[in-house]
C-alpha cells in the first residue's frame, strides 16, 4: 500500500514541477508559485553570463617603489596593515618587493620602448648629403661645358679658325 502512494507521490510531483510549481517538498528556482500558495517566492531568472575570472594583477615597478615608500613611512601599529587593506596587498608582496628593491631589481625593471631601436644619426650626414648634391650639380655643368668645348672645336676646324690663339701671337 505505501508503495502505490509513493509511486502517486511521485507521478505528482512531476506533474506539479512541469506545471510551474513546486518539486516534492522544495521549490524549484526561478519559478512562481501558484495563487493560495502560503509564501511569496521571488522571480529571480539565474544570470545566464558565466562570471568572467579576474585577471591577474600586474605590478609596475613605480606602484611597487610607491607602495614600499609608503610602507616605510608607517611608524604606528596597524598601518601598514591598513595600507595593505586600501590596496588590497598581502604581506608577502611586501616581502617579496623589499627583496627586489635590495637587489635593484626594481630600478632596472624601469619600462622600455619596445620595437626596432632608432639609429643615432650622424650629425655630419646633412652636410654630407649637401655636398654630394652639390658636387652632382657640379659634375653636370662640367658636362656641359665641355660638349659646348667641343662644339666650339668641331666649328672652328670647319671654318678654318686657329684654336689656339696664343700660338699666333708667339709666332708673331
């Protein structure tokens, strides 16, 4: 007999739960109970975002000398303990940073520009590039003149004319 009303008792309880009740003797979560129920159950949907992790602080060697500076100043019991509660510290970091500072860990670990390095210019490299363009020019006058040289030569063979005339004025 007992066994027949806990079969029913079961049948039951299932019914109830997929209309929305209640599950045997506890509530389901986010479920309204039905009127002439005794007690109000608050609809609270469960958050469907999964809580993200927080990430792992990350230190700069200027908070961790800031952090051991103020440190160092605390001259009362319970300050540092306070000073460990604001930033939400353990004790350990201190240790941990009061080490590195002895080594001179935390000067060297002063940030860096990352990427390709920048060569030092050499400060003759504008003069250089100067007169390199100058003597260009330079190279191209020259070439002129000269084709105007031989212009000149070609022409005065055609036309009969000493080219030097300093040879005539010897001769004379």
């Amino acid at each position: 007999m007992e066994k027949i009303k806990k079969e029913q008792r079961t049948s039951n309880d299932q019914v109830t739960s997929a209309r929305g009740t209640m599950q045997g003797a506890r509530r389901a979560t986010g479920i309204v109970p039905l009127a002439g129920a005794s007690a109000p159950l608050v609809n609270s949907a469960p958050d469907p975002e999964v809580p993200e992790k927080k990430p792992r602080r990350k230190f700069t060697p200027k908070y961790k000398l800031r952090i051991l500076a103020e440190a160092d100043d605390c001259n009362q019991p319970g300050q540092i303990g306070a000073l460990l509660r604001r930033e939400g510290l353990y004790s350990s970091n201190l240790t941990t940073w009061r080490k590195q500072r002895a080594q001179g860990i935390l000067q060297a670990m002063a940030p860096k520009k990352r990427g390709r390095k920048r060569k030092a210019k050499n400060p003759l490299a504008d003069r250089v590039a100067q007169l390199e363009k100058q003597n260009r020019h330079l190279q191209d006058k020259l070439k002129k003149a000269e084709t105007i040289i031989e212009v000149q030569k070609k022409i005065s063979e055609i036309l009969g004319i000493n080219q030097n005339p300093d040879d005539s004025e010897k001769s004379n």
